[in-house]
C-alpha cells in the first residue's frame, strides 16, 4: 500500500519541483537556489512517506487463523468450563468472549475458531481452523474416556465419529447446521437424543476429573437408568451383529 501511494505521489512532487526551476533561475544564483528546491523536496517526500508508514502500521490489519492443536490434555473437568443454559463451552485460543457471544444469540450464529461445545464429560466438539472441514462447519467431534487421571481420545474426527449410543455425532449435529452453526438445542431440528437433561445434569456433576462430585437429588438414579440404557444398547449390538 505504501509502494502504492508513492509512486502516485513521487512524479506529482517532481513535477511541481520541476515548474518551480523557472522561477529559481530568474535569480543570479541559479545553481544555489535549484539545489536549495531540490534539497526542500526530498525533505518533503521524506516526510510523507514517514507520514504513511505511520497510518499504514495503525490500520487493523487481519490476522491469519491461529490453528488450533487438540491434544487430551485440552479436555479436563467440564465443570472448569463456562455454562451456557445445559451445556458448557470454552475456547482453546482464549476468545472465551466470541464463543459466548455466539451461544447467546437468539438468531444463531457462527461460533469463532477455538470453541468448545460440551454436553456431557465424553462428547466433544471443537471449532477448527476456518476451512479445515466445511461440510462439518469446522467442527470436529471427540469421543472420549475420562477417570480421574484426565482424558483419552478415544476417537476423533469430522463425519465418521459415533457416541456410546452407536449415533454418528455429524449426522445428529446436521440439521441444526443454519443458523445455529451445528449446535443442537431443544429447538434447533436435530432429533431428540436419548437421554434427558437431568442425566445429562448428573454426567456434568459426577465428572471424575473434576474430584469429588456435586450430586443434587436424583441424580444417581438418573446414572443407574443411564447405564442401564447403556447395557441395554450394547446388548442389543452385540446380537445384531452376531445373529
């Protein structure tokens, strides 16, 4: 931008440096006077380009994408994360204020690189770099194992990632896809999943990594149903896919 500027601006200072030459050599010293001109142009020219270096470096240039590296030591106790209604969010490259702004619209919105939507202490989904996975939006979805050691990725990816109840993560995220930027809700399209929100309250609750749990009451009976429909589920697979 400033090789720009300058090469529209240089050859209108010359040529006003070069109309005031006539004037120069109307006096007796010619010579004198003319480097005189010339000495008060590159002073000029100087000046200027000082003065657009300084309004070029103040402009807000944008910055390229930060990737964004997921590791298991970027999931920890989901409770250490910032709730939104029922679920937890967070943002891997600290923009906490952006992926919040998008998970209170009301009209839906586009969640910025880094973010972290988190349901229960297994699931995951993780904003990725813009263009990483645009049939996906950008997500990337974790399964993962957690005690009180930490997590284990136990898989990742964009569309080939299923939940403990055999569910492909993409698929159920997919009608929500606009405007809610994937992101499922009770009112967003996606279908109902399997389990209420007073399980879902319990899982967050009884996280390993987070220590000791925080129960409310009936919360480990919502845990026994929910292993139950667990067993029941993996039974259920296993016979299919023996007989």
């Amino acid at each position: 931008m400033i090789n720009l500027i300058i090469k529209r601006t240089l050859p209108l200072a010359l040529a006003s440096y070069l109309m005031s030459l006539p004037t120069y050599a109307q006096t007796n010293n010619v010579k004198e006077n003319a480097t005189a001109a010339f000495e008060t142009l590159k002073s000029t020219v100087k000046e200027a380009v000082t003065t657009l270096k300084e309004v070029v470096s103040n402009e807000e240039v944008p910055k390229k994408g930060l990737p964004v590296n997921i590791t298991e030591e970027t999931f920890s106790c989901i409770r250490d994360m910032t709730p939104v209604r029922h679920f937890y969010v967070d943002n891997v490259l600290g923009d906490i204020k952006a992926t919040l702004t998008a998970a209170n619209n009301p009209e839906g919105a586009i969640y910025p690189a880094g973010s972290v939507v988190q349901l229960v202490p297994t699931e995951v989904m993780v904003k990725r770099e813009a263009g990483t996975s645009p049939a996906t939006g950008d997500w990337e979805f974790f399964e993962l194992q957690v005690d009180e050691t930490g997590s284990t990725i136990a898989k990742r990816g964009f569309v080939d990632v299923n939940n403990r109840f055999d569910g492909n993560c993409f698929a159920c995220h997919a009608p929500a896809r606009e405007p809610w930027d994937f992101i499922c809700e009770s009112d967003h399209g996606c279908d109902p999943i399997p389990i209420d929100h007073k399980m879902t309250g319990a899982l967050q609750r009884s996280d390993p990594r987070c220590g000791d749990a925080v129960p409310e009451s009936g919360d480990w009976m919502a845990l026994f149903k929910l292993k139950t429909m667990v067993s029941i589920g993996l039974t259920k697979k296993w016979f299919e896919e023996t007989f």
